[in-house]
C-alpha cells in the first residue's frame, strides 16, 4: 500500500481518488506518519422498499393450517 504525504496528495487527490474506485488504498501520512487511508467504499446498497410487491402475491388464509395427516406423516420419516 503506496504511502503519500498530504502536501503531495493535496495536488494529485482526483487521480488518488481513481485508483480508489478501482480498489487501490493509499496511506495518507503527515510529517512521515500515517494519520489516514483513502481506499474504495465498497458495495453501496439502496434501502430496501418494503411492499414493493403489494397486490401481486396473494397468500391463502389458511398458510398456517397443520399439515394433512399424510404430508405430516412424511415429514417425520414416516410412511416410505
């Protein structure tokens, strides 16, 4: 990881921010110390939009009705 100090960043920071975008960090040092790093932000996620399927799927009344007496059998290993 490349070190540059602020007073030589301070002139070339649009190209320091290129290699950025394209996952290189640089150290960003002050008098010879490191104080910063400037590198990619990552992955940027939108909010999610809650109902954006409203109206297009439709669920039965009875989703949560127990299981018929031969599915359930077969779900407990029984009636192979």
């Amino acid at each position: 990881m490349p070190t540059v100090n602020i007073h030589q960043a301070k002139p070339h920071l649009s190209r320091l921010v290129e290699q950025a975008s394209r996952g290189q960090e640089t150290v960003i040092a002050k008098a010879g110390t490191p104080v910063a790093r400037l590198g990619p932000l990552g992955r940027v996620t939108r909010p999610k939009r809650f109902g954006l399927l409203k109206g297009h799927i439709r669920i039965d009344p009875d989703v949560d009705a127990p299981l018929p007496g031969g599915v359930l059998a077969l779900f407990e290993g029984q009636g192979r």
